[in-house]
C-alpha cells in the first residue's frame, strides 16, 4: 500500500445516521457517575468536566455497565498513576485486552512513562505516530463505545470536554484506523526501554506517588 492509500485511510471521515445526543450540564458533578448517568444501547451523551473525575474514571464507570470489553486509547500523553490503573482494570478482568496509540514525541518527551507502558503492557499492544487524537475504544459483544475527548490519560484540573457513543459504524471506522496504524507504524521505541535510567526512575516516583494519592472512586 502506497502513502497516499495510507493517509486516504486514516483521514477519510465518517458519515453517521442522525443522532439523538444528550447534552448533559454537568460541569459541576460532583463524580462521574452523576455525570453521565444510566447507559442504555444506542446511549449518544456529551459533558463537560472540571478535574471531578479523569478519563480513566470514565472508561471505569463505562466498564461497570457494559462489563469486560476490549480497550482501546488513543492519548497525545499518559500519567503514571493512570497508566497503572488500566494494568489493574487487566489483572482484574474488567479489561480483557488494551492496545495504546501515543504521539511520537511520548518516548522522548516522556521517556520514563513510555518505559512504564512499555514494562506493563508490551511492545506489541503500543503504536506511536504523530498523534493529537483522543479516544477510547470499548467494545464486546454487546457493546461497541466510543469515547472522544479533549482529555489525556493524566489529571485534568480544567475545562475538558468528552463524548460518549455506542455505536457499531463509529465503532468499527476507529477500530480500522487503529488496525492499519498497527500493521504500519515504524517509529521506534527504543528511546524509552523499560531497563533504562529513566525507567528506574520513573518506578520510584510512581511508585511514592500511588502510595501517598489514594484515587477517588465513583459512587454508583
């Protein structure tokens, strides 16, 4: 497949249905579960936040409604506290595999979180590209959830905006677009390798830092 074919295929837009959305008011929620409220299929909602609850938060709250489904998150950048909640959200089941789309600038930028992503979830569940673009993909049997938002996988103390969809042709053009960047992304990884001093560093940090920051758990 030529460039050209390449970028027809990330950049070719979708055209949905008419939709019925929800625009909740909700920049004062006080978590998330307040926020988005009941899920049905076909659910179309949009809100807005203010630090209350986190995009990990969301894709927790989705997960208690649609149950165990494949992740995946498309994010410019990734915490550490963040990054080791979705290995928990693995161990426990909740998540039955993730695959992560990061901009190209993450290992170098962000060396040691890159390493800790790497360490967690291995190199054949993470792609990098030159990436702005955030969503999450949740999806199983039942349920095909698309998330967009102006949230990356890290606290946000400010005005942030998020989507929520389930939507089978929303749904599966992302999931396209996630699967050719997987078969062709060629940017290495290396500036990042979990044995290296940034890596070291990074595990300390985080480590302190989980131990002394309990996380604020929705209320159902």
């Amino acid at each position: 497949m030529g460039k050209g074919a390449r970028v027809e295929a990330v950049e070719k837009a979708i055209t949905r249905a008419m939709v019925t959305r929800d625009v909740r008011r909700v920049e004062y929620a006080a978590n998330v579960a307040e926020a988005v409220g009941p899920l049905e299929h076909g659910f179309e909602i949009y809100g807005l936040a203010r630090g209350q609850y986190s995009l990990i938060d969301l894709i927790e709250y989705v997960l208690g409604t649609i149950g165990p489904a494949h992740l995946v998150i498309s994010t410019w950048t990734a915490a550490g506290t963040d990054i080791e909640y979705a290995l928990r959200l693995c161990h426990d089941g909740r998540v039955l595999g993730v695959r992560w789309l990061v901009d190209s600038s993450f290992p170098s930028r962000q060396p040691g979180y890159c390493a800790a992503l790497r360490a967690r979830f291995g190199d054949d569940c993470i792609r990098v590209t030159k990436n702005h673009a955030k969503f999450v993909l949740l999806g199983n049997a039942d349920w095909h959830v698309v998330l967009r938002t102006s949230m990356n996988l890290n606290e946000n103390k400010r005005l942030e905006s998020w989507e929520l969809s389930d939507d089978r042709v929303f749904f599966d053009y992302l999931t396209e677009v996630i699967e050719r960047l997987f078969e062709e992304s060629t940017v290495s990884l290396d500036s990042a390798k979990p044995d290296s001093d940034a890596w070291r560093e990074f595990t300390k940090e985080s480590e302190d830092r989980i131990a002394k920051t309990p996380r604020i758990r929705y209320v159902k």
